[in-house]
C-alpha cells in the first residue's frame, strides 16, 4: 500500500485506537467494543478499512473474529518521519 493511502486511513482516530490496542495483542471485536467505548458496527466498519489497508489481519475461531496488527504498512510512515529526526535531540534553527 502506498504511504499516502496509509496516512488516510489512520487519519482517523477511531482506527489508531484500534491499533494502539492490538499492539498489546489480538483482540475479538468485543473486546474493542468494549475497551474503545464504542458500537460494534462502528468498530466493524474500521476494521474493514484497516482489514483493506492491510494493517489488520483477521482469523475466525469458532464464531469469533480475532484482528491482529501487521506493522508492515506503517513502515514506509516510520522512515519517512525519520528524515525529521522526530525522537532525537532537537536542533536550535
């Protein structure tokens, strides 16, 4: 996925709640209705734009839908935020 496509879909704040909350782990989709405060067809729809985005993988366990994170995505972010040295010592103009 191009990085600008990235941006956009964690332009919403909704979809980085989610993945702040799967960095901790897999999680069903009650579990982030419930943590996230939210509706399931709220959180549903920004699974499947973070699911078509692909920073979201989906596994089935019995009746239960499991997301796990795939940082991959967010890669081409990371390096582009380094060319700002965000993190490092800031430099006085």
């Amino acid at each position: 996925m191009v990085t600008d496509d990235v941006f956009a879909v964690i332009a919403e704040a909704t979809r980085r709640d989610i993945l702040v909350s799967l960095r901790k782990g897999d999680k069903a989709v009650g579990e982030l209705v419930q943590e996230l405060e939210a509706s399931q067809p709220t959180i549903s729809k920004h699974l499947k734009v973070l699911r078509e985005a692909d920073l979201v993988s989906m596994r089935a366990q019995g009746q239960k839908r499991y997301y796990a994170l795939n940082p991959k995505p967010l890669a081409g972010i990371a390096s582009w935020l380094q060319t700002f040295d965000v993190g490092g010592a800031a430099s006085e103009p």
